[in-house]
C-alpha cells in the first residue's frame, strides 16, 4: 500500500498540465478509487490518463461498454465504500441520465465530470459550447437538486475537482464538474500541493461508529435540521438490507409521506447554500456594471474589466463558480445597485442570464452576449460595458 | 397508500426456509406478492434454501436485482441478503462496478429475460465477455410479466402476447447460445421443473471462479398461459389452455429436452424447444478481476 501512496500525489510544485490531466490529478488526489468510462471526445484524455494512474494507486479505471454501464459501475463502486467518478460529454450525460436520478434518490455520492461540446451525438466534437448548464440542473427524472461547479482554468480543474468530491461526501449527491472542449484540451502550468495540503483539504468518506436506522437523509422533528447520515456500504453491518428508491421505504412499499421525502432531497442541499455556493468577485466593490460569468467568459470578462478600468467605467465581474443550486443571495447582493448586468455566455439560451433575471429590479437591463463554438473576446465584452455606460 | 403490506394475507408459515424471507423478517409479514401458478415463488425459496445450507456471507454476496416482477423476489428471498434493485438491464453493469470495487466480492444478479435479451443484453454480452466473477441467474418467463404481458425477445414464435395479437413473428434470443458465444465460462439452464438440478447448478456457480450464467425457465400463468394453448407453434396439433400453474409447469416439462438428446435431434424437432443441462464448465480462462489485479501489480512495479 506505501507505494500506492506515494504515487498519488505527484510531486507539489508547478508542473504544465492538460485541463483533462488537471482533472484526472485532483481526483486521484482527493482520493478516486473507481472510475468508469466510455470515451467521448472531449473528454478521452480522462480515461485515457486515468488507464495509465489508477493501477499505480491501487484503484480501478474501467472502459465499459457504453456510457450506460459506466454511469452504473460508478454507482456500484459509490455502493461498495469507494469514491467513484465517471467522465462523458454532452450525449453520454444524455444517456447516464436515468442513472442518475436513481443516484440522486438514493443518495448515492459520485462526482461526474461533464466535458461540454457543441451540438447531439453528430455534432461539432471539439468545439465548445455551454449547453449542458441547463441540462445538468434537471439531469434525470424525479425531483433533485445536484451540485454544479464550473472551473475556469486549469489549476481550477484540479482544485476544484477536489472540492466536487468533499460536496459529494457531505451532501451525498451527484456533483458535476462543468469542463469544456476547450478547457479540457488547454496546457497550462498547474500548481500542485504538498502531499500534507492535499490531504488536509480531502474529506474521506465517514463510516458510522454504531449501527442505525437512518440510512437517508431526514429532518429532525425536534430541531426541524436536515441531518445527512453517513453513507451506508454494501459489505458491512451498516447496510439497509434493500436498497430501493426511496420513497418505497425498507419493505419496498410505498411511502406515506412522498412530499417530506422530495423536500429532504432538495433542501438538504438549498440549507447548505451557503457552504455550497462558491462564488468570487472582482472589482465589484463600486461597480454599477455587472458583469455575471461562469467557466471560460470569466477570463475575457477580467480582461475587458480591466481594460474598461482605465477608461474610468465603473465596472465588476461576480463569478459563479458554483452554478447549481444558484448562489441567489449573492447574486441578488451583488446586482442590486447594477445599472446594467452584462451576462456572457456560451449559449445562446443564456440559462444563466434567465436566473439572474429573477432578480433584477423593473428598468435594469440584461444585456447576454450568446457564443457558440467559440469564446468571448474581451473587446465585445468591452463593447457591451462600453454601451452599458453611456 | 401505506398500509398495502397490512392488507395483505399473513400466515406464519411452518416452512423452516421462508421463515428466513426478508419481507418475514422485517414485518412478519410471509405473503407473496406473485399472481397464482408463477415461478418465482418456488427460485425465491430455493435461493434462501441455497444460501441458507450454504452459509454464504451476505456481505460477500450482494444480491442485485433488475426490474420485472421477479423483482418483488427481493421481499421473499433471505432476510440477511443485502438486495439492491437497480436499474431495467442495467443489474450487470452495476455488479461490475461492485466487484471491482471491492474484489472479495461475488454478486449475485437476478434478472429477467426482458433484462438480460432486451434492455440490457449489451451489459449482459460483456459481463459475459470479461469473464468477471459473478453469478447471474435468467429467469425466462418468455413474456413482459410486469408491463401487461408484452412480447418479450425470447417470446416462442406463434405465441399470442398483447404485443403479438395474431402471434409472435420474431426469432427468438437464446440467453444460453448469446452466453456462449460472449465468453461466459458457467452456462446452464434449467426449469422450475427442475428445482433440483437448478440447486446444483447454483452450488456449483458459487464456487465457480468466473462469469456464470444460469437461465431458470419458468412459467407465467396469468399472461402467457392463459392466453395460449400448449401446441404454441405448432397450430395443427390440438392444444389445451395453460390457465393454472400445474398446466405450465406440465407444458414446460413437455417442451424441455435434455442436452444429451439434443444432440441427436434436428433442428425442426428442437424448434420452439427449451435445451436444459450444462452447456458449458470452463476453469482455465482468466478471471477479469484477477487480471485487473496483476495490471495493478504492473503499474506499481511489483513483480
């Protein structure tokens, strides 16, 4: 086992890094055990690189047969205690979804990690396109709520991928990772932490001490708290005897209380928001323009802040780097004295711009700048703050 | 809606086996949610008879279990089994990530024959394929019991389902030949007919050492058996309706053919015929997770 262990923390310093390695690397650091896949440009070089690591630390990298399979042996490993991943695009998400929901009514914990690219099965397959930000809040049928991060470079795919999968461990739901065609395939250096770091930040996934009852999440009758129990594993003495959707209850029938059962699913997320949602400001103190981005538009938007700065516009980025559930207090905070709310995206939905909507004040304008296939130079960012200003 | 399992019939049976059933056990409740005449009843109690006398470690064994109505197996077959439904077709893949993830391990799959031949017969070719240790046990009733009695894939040909009004046209998927052919190294099939034959196979996969595939034939009275006659695909001969589980079970005896006699039969005579027996016991191909386990080995440096 020693030498697993040294071998999943590579040596901490700077080293120059797919954004697909990047990933790969935070999740072998935060502990990954199981990953199954099926390759899917963009998103090979995942499987591709984790062939090659996971034996080295004594976890499993499987090539399944469909994406179907692999969104299931990632559930069956989440069962059996170990911490589980599973790579895919935009249609193998598609496919995994009934999995999914199933994951997410059982409270099964895994981090899925959605490369995004443009268009259905034939569509353009490396080019970039922000159309799975919609799709991965209602990824399944049944009512959920998921976790959804968006990274912007990659030392953010390593940090953050660490971080989905303490979410998955806590909340004990499906966390998604919102890469794209473009952020996978991009080298940049990545800074790697110290084996002590690493462990510091991972939270390992908790077994009960004594036996309970409580396998799912519940509320408390006395305090009214959401309590999430830790996960039971198939193997052990703490193991319900049947593991069915849930509102089914243990003997398979079905719940009195369907309503109560939703609600839990949903608000154990929603009450956490405020460790959830991981969201990041700049310049925004004094700013009148607001500038409202997730993954790559970030970059540009900092760019055309910057350069709109000099120019005496007062003008700020709030970034979201966790999409689902939607930061709205700070959003609403931060866009109440906002003129104008910028919202670039890579879509032509503008899913994101539609959210923000819901707290704009009657007047203010939400100027969306769609892009598909391609991402926001910072002069038509600038353009738009240049309008906005006027 | 949450007292259904009150309502329903309960007598404490005296049958040392089913006192074991989980749905027993959790409510004291022993009933059986199968329509009259089904199979499943008699698989549930000879698998808790088997992993009763085999004293399997039920945390060793897993039991995963697709969707159909053998599903409902899962409140009759024994208490201390951890049972996980899963997914329609996707049981396989599910056990897959079980076992890799946790290698001492040896699931066990139920599924059904719309599980394993339709939904989920890629799933179930490259199980097979890996050779990965696990049992998977085919229960094929020969129709979509669950959904109203549909035609399934291993439908006989002239059969009436509501699917096939007038009568089934399709070939029909043998678990046994795709089994086989994927690479499987434990295939057999057996009936209800047979229940001990079946608790040999089983004993048997159990100690195998690779992917077993058992296929368990087994009759649906309320949505087979009704609507057909016992000369399915052979209209010129005169049939008698299948309404009770004793006709089936009868029928199903009538339409087996030990392999031994197979042999030296044609195929026009094996038409619509279910082969029983052990097609196939292989020790000498590699199992998937010890392979899995010598790459690891590789990787880290170790001889």
């Amino acid at each position: 086992m020693s030498k697993s262990k040294e071998k999943r923390f590579l040596s901490p310093g700077k080293h120059l890094m797919m954004g697909n390695e990047a990933m790969s690397e935070g999740a072998i650091a935060a502990g990954l055990k199981f990953f199954g896949g099926y390759p899917i440009t963009p998103s090979t070089e995942v499987i591709e690189h984790l062939a090659r690591r996971m034996p080295e630390v004594g976890g499993v990298c499987m090539q399944m047969e469909d994406e179907l399979a692999s969104i299931n042996a990632v559930m069956g490993a989440s069962l059996v205690g170990a911490k589980s991943m599973t790579a895919t695009s935009g249609p193998g998400l598609a496919l995994m979804t009934e999995t999914i929901s199933m994951a997410a009514n059982l409270e099964i914990p895994f981090v899925f990690c959605d490369v995004q690219r443009n268009g259905p099965g034939t569509g353009y397959v490396t080019d970039l396109h922000h159309n799975d930000i919609g799709f991965v809040r209602f990824s399944g049928n049944g009512e959920f709520q998921v976790i959804a991060l968006a990274p912007m470079n990659c030392q953010e795919l390593f940090d953050l991928t660490i971080i989905a999968f303490n979410f998955a461990e806590t909340y004990r739901c499906p966390v998604f990772l919102l890469s794209d065609a473009y952020l996978g395939h991009l080298h940049e250096v990545v800074e790697i932490p110290s084996e002590e770091e690493i462990l510091a930040r991972v939270v390992d996934r908790k077994y009960p001490d004594e036996p309970t009852d409580n396998f799912y999440s519940y509320r408390d009758r006395m305090t009214n708290e959401y309590i999430i129990p830790e996960m039971p594993v198939i193997g052990t003495d703490y193991c319900p005897g049947l593991w069915l959707h849930q509102p089914h209850g243990p003997a398979g029938l079905p719940t009195p209380k369907p309503v109560e059962f939703i609600q839990t699913l949903i608000e154990k997320i929603n009450v956490n928001k405020d460790k959830i949602c991981l969201t990041d400001s700049y310049q925004l103190e004094d700013a009148d323009i607001v500038i409202v981005a997730y993954g790559l538009p970030v970059r540009s938007s900092y760019r055309a802040v910057d350069i709109a700065r000099k120019e005496g516009i007062k003008v700020g980025v709030l970034r979201l780097i966790t999409v689902w559930p939607f930061p709205d207090e700070i959003v609403q905070k931060s866009i109440e004295n906002a003129k104008a709310i910028i919202v670039p995206e890579i879509n032509y939905t503008g899913v994101i711009a539609e959210q923000v909507e819901r707290f704009t004040k009657p007047g203010v304008s939400i100027i969306r700048i769609p892009k598909v296939c391609d991402f926001h130079h910072p002069d038509e960012i600038l353009k738009e703050i240049r309008e906005a200003a006027k | 809606m949450s007292n259904i399992g009150m309502l329903l019939p309960n007598e404490k049976p005296e049958h040392p086996y089913l006192l074991k059933s989980y749905a027993g056990m959790l409510l004291g409740n022993y009933s059986t949610r199968f329509c009259a005449g089904c199979g499943y009843g008699i698989i549930a109690q000879l698998f808790t008879r088997v992993f009763e006398d085999e004293k399997l470690d039920p945390h060793l064994h897993p039991v995963v279990i697709g969707i159909g109505c053998y599903a409902q197996i899962m409140l009759l077959v024994h208490g201390n089994a951890q049972k996980i439904l899963s997914l329609h077709g996707r049981a396989p893949a599910l056990a897959t990530g079980m076992k890799m993830a946790n290698p001492k391990m040896k699931p066990i799959i139920f599924s059904g024959d719309g599980d394993s031949m339709g939904i989920g017969g890629n799933h179930f070719i490259h199980m097979c394929r890996r050779n990965i240790n696990m049992v998977e046990l085919v229960f094929n009733n020969s129709i979509y019991g669950m959904t109203g009695g549909q035609g399934a894939p291993t439908t006989l040909y002239g059969a009436r389902t509501t699917t096939t009004p007038y009568r089934m046209f399709e070939n029909r998927a043998d678990a046994v030949e795709i089994a086989l052919a994927a690479g499987a190294t434990h295939v057999a099939r057996t009936t209800v007919a047979h229940p001990r034959t079946f608790m040999k196979y089983f004993k048997k996969a159990l100690k195998h050492n690779g992917t077993s595939v058992i296929e368990i034939v087994t009759p649906c009275v309320t949505y087979f058996g009704r609507k057909n006659l016992d000369n399915i695909g052979d209209p010129d001969e005169e049939g008698e309706k299948m309404d009770t589980g004793g006709k089936m079970i009868d029928w199903i005896r009538k339409n087996t053919i030990r392999i031994n006699q197979a042999k030296f039969m044609s195929e026009e005579e094996l038409f619509n015929k279910y082969i029983i027996g052990e097609f196939r016991y292989d020790k000498s191909k590699p199992e998937y997770s010890e392979e899995y386990a010598k790459i690891q080995k590789l990787a880290m440096g170790e001889k």
